[in-house]
C-alpha cells in the first residue's frame, strides 16, 4: 500500500495593526540600526486589564515595539519589497521593569544581519536612563505571492499600505 502524502498548505494571516507601538522614528541608519518612540497613554484600551489598579504595558507589546522598529529598518533597507516582516523566533528577552501610563519608551535596535529572507537584530527599550527590555530576535520577510501568484495585488496593497504609514512615523 503506498502511503498518500498529502501537502500542508501553510495559512497566512495579514496582521491587522490593532496596536501601533511605535510612534515615531527618531533616527534611523538604513541597514545598521533604527531608534523610535512610543508614548504610553493610559487611553489605550488593554491598559485597562492590564492591570486595573496598576496599568503597565504588558511585557509582550514592549517585545513588539522592538520587533515593529526593527520591522521598519527592514522594510527601509530593502525598499519595501516584502510586505510581510514577521517575528521568526526571539531569544534572550529580559523584562527589567515596567512602562507605565505617561512615560516615553524609546527603542534602539542594531541590525546583526540584514538578507534577502531572514534578519537577526540586538534591542532594547528604555524609560528614561532605565533599560526597560532587552531581546535578540529574527525576523522573516517574504510576499505572499511568493507561495501564490493570485496573491500579487494584495502584496501590492499592503505596501502601498506601509509606505503611507512611513510618511507618519518619519515626517
């Protein structure tokens, strides 16, 4: 009896961007390394269950606000020709206090390496003189379209989606 293989097919879901966590793009070195902000206000709504007495963003959003920065140098070096920049895998992420309503994250991402499909980054934000998080991650980038053509147009849309949203991190 042969053995009927049957392909997986991967499913692919487009972020939707409910939380921007960046607000800002303070400086940024094509390839090598991006410093932005991000201004915690106790309006934005998970604050509210996290916690109600304490509000504090939750560590995993100040892991995401290094992985957006480092997203955007990705994107920049490579002249948006991906539009999709997802986390591949995360490592060493250290949670040394919080960031509460009121104060201004600053993140600091250097590039260890920047390639066609794959990145490697060093981060760390920061809340006045205090280190915050530190991480070491990757990220992937690709297109859609790259596993099916149909895909093309909305490659395209989302990209012409992030190029808009530059112009408001990066005046």
């Amino acid at each position: 009896m042969a053995k009927k293989l049957e392909k997986r097919r991967r499913i692919v879901t487009i972020p939707s961007m409910k939380f921007v966590l960046i607000d800002k793009v303070i400086r940024i070195g094509p390839g090598s390394e991006i410093e932005a902000v991000k201004s915690v206000s106790l309006a934005e709504e998970y604050l509210a269950d996290h916690f109600p007495t304490f509000p504090v963003l939750p560590g995993v959003l100040l892991l995401e606000g290094l992985i957006e920065s480092a997203a955007w140098l990705v994107r920049l070096t490579q002249d948006f020709s991906k539009s999709m920049v997802l986390l591949e895998h995360a490592g060493n992420v250290k949670y040394k206090s919080f960031a509460a309503p009121g104060s201004q994250l600053k993140y600091f991402v250097k590039a260890r390496t920047i390639e066609e499909n794959v990145s490697g980054f060093n981060g760390k934000g920061t809340c006045g003189a205090d280190t915050i998080v530190e991480a070491r991650f990757s990220l992937r980038h690709f297109n859609l379209a790259d596993e099916d053509a149909k895909m093309a147009a909305v490659d395209d849309r989302i990209v012409q989606s992030l190029k808009q949203r530059w112009k408001l991190l990066r005046p």
